[in-house]
C-alpha cells in the first residue's frame, strides 16, 4: 500500500481553482467546483485551498448571467468539501456568515422548484439542500460550527425540518446532522430538544423506519433517527413522551427492536425498556401501538 508521501500532488494548483471559481463563465465555475469536490475526495486537499473559502462563497450567491441552480449545487458540493479537507476552513465559513447563506439559498432554492419533482442535480453533484444539509454536518462536528449552530436558530430548524423528508439521503444527513451534534454534550442535547429534535427523529424514524414505504435506504435512516433518539431521550421522560406522542413513532420503535439490526435492535429495546418503566408513558405507548393496529386493519378492510 503507497504511504500519505506516494500519493500525487494535487492536480489543481490554488490560484488556478480560485481563478476558475471567479470565472464570469458559469459553466466554468461550475465543472471546476465540480472536479474540485471529486477530487477532494480521493487526493488529500492542499492546506493553501483555505484561500479559496470567499471565492466559493461567493459563486453560491452569484446569480444572473447563466449563474443558478447548477453552479450554485456545484458550489456547495466544493464548499461541503472544503469544509471536510482544509483546517480552517470552518472558522473561515463561519466568521463570514456562510451558515445563514447557505439555509437562505437552499431554502429559496426548495421554493422555486415545489413545481418540479425533487430538482435533479448537475452531473452527480448532489440537490442543493443535501449539499447545505451536508455542510451544516461537517460544521456540527467542528468547534466553530458548534458554537454557530448553539445559537443560530435557522440552521437547527433547517436540519430538524428535513428530518422526515421523502427523500431518504436528505433524511440520513439531516438525522446526522442532529446525532453530531447531540454528541458533544448535556447543553448540546438540551438544545436539540428545544428545537423540537425529538419530534423531529421520532417523525423519521416514523417515516422510514416501519419499512412502511419499502425504500431501500430508510434502515440507514431509521437507524440515525434511533441514535439521535438514543442520545436525547436517555434519561428524560419528557422527550419520552415526546417521541410516544408522534404519529407512527411507538410501532416503528417496536418494529425496529424484532427487526433492526443489532444496532438498531439494542437501541430501541432500551428506550422501550426505559418508556416501560414509566406509567403513563407506557400506557399512551401501548395506546399508540392497538390504534396503529385498528389503523390497519380498516385499511386492509376497505
């Protein structure tokens, strides 16, 4: 195996990327940031591409002059990536307001397309709320996007809104997004709570996690869902009762205990344990569960 010394420099110099990214072309500011993104992934990124933070902020804010959705998703694609790569990059995004731009954008972005099906993205680069959603990850793990995230409400709502979305790769991210940041602490878990987290991974796990909509992807985020719950819901009744309380929320907790893997298994037997030994949590839970039962059988019925 070739040692961290044997790998190729990177293709890109620099000056030449930032050069690119400020192209008054968009279609080159586009394909660079793309390359960029897949490039980041398979060579280590040079430390110096923390210079290139503004120029890509600034494509995503670009618009006009052919400058739009493809850029834009091609942009945050290489900004998820500087945020991934370079050290600094995070503390850099973040002094410069990036988190607010960013939920702004994919927020508009999300608006203008509610007519179309989900919009496709450019050239495997991803939807521009999964590469915000993306972004909005990596900084929950790193100190200066923790302390962001501790007080920008947006961004915590942005993620716990898309918790339960259709589409199962903004789900995961949008679950993951919680679960890092839930991680770092008691403060950080009480701050997920307040932003209504629980509801919104009880809402998931309710969503994909019942194999209900028979998608391939939801066992990953279910399991996320079970995780976020694990690390909020420990030892709190009242995001117990929370999580009991949302529609579909107990019999998917159930299902995954028979059915999850050993993770998911292990992780739902003790929050039921832990519901259980509560009177009135376990009586609403087992409320939740027979009118789930008498739901289906009127829909097997009609």
């Amino acid at each position: 195996s070739m040692g961290l010394h044997d790998l190729p420099p990177f293709p890109i110099p620099v000056d030449k990327f930032i050069e690119e990214v400020e192209s008054d072309n968009a279609s080159t500011a586009a394909q660079c940031c793309a390359a960029f993104a897949t490039l980041a992934t398979k060579v280590p990124v040079p430390r110096d591409f923390r210079g290139a933070c503004r120029s890509v902020m600034e494509l995503v804010e670009r618009s006009g002059n052919g400058f739009g959705r493809s850029t834009k998703e091609s942009a945050t694609a290489a900004m998820a990536a500087l945020l991934a790569c370079v050290p600094g990059a995070d503390k850099h995004m973040v002094q410069r307001g990036l988190v607010g731009k960013l939920v702004a954008i994919a927020v508009a972005d999300e608006e203008v397309g509610e007519g179309d099906e989900t919009p496709a993205a450019a050239d495997g680069m991803g939807s521009l709320t999964l590469n915000a959603l993306e972004c909005v990850r990596i900084l929950a793990a790193s100190e200066h996007g923790v302390s962001e995230l501790m007080k920008n409400d947006e961004a915590m709502r942005f993620a716990t809104a898309r918790c339960d979305a259709g589409d199962a790769k903004i789900a995961e991210c949008a679950c993951d997004v919680l679960c890092a940041f839930a991680s770092h602490g008691v403060e950080h878990r009480t701050r997920v709570k307040n932003v209504g987290g629980v509801r919104a991974l009880a809402r998931a796990l309710a969503r994909h996690g019942s194999n209900r909509g028979g998608e391939v992807d939801g066992s990953e985020v279910a399991l996320r869902a079970l995780l976020g719950l694990a690390m909020t819901c420990a030892q709190d009744a009242e995001a117990q009762a929370e999580l009991v309380a949302v529609d579909g929320a107990a019999p998917a907790l159930l299902a995954a205990q028979r059915s999850g893997g050993d993770v998911a298994g292990g992780i739902s037997k003790d929050l039921w344990g832990s519901i259980g030994k509560n009177p009135a949590l376990k009586k609403a839970a087992m409320e939740a569960l027979r009118a789930d039962v008498e739901r289906a059988r009127l829909v097997e019925s009609a």
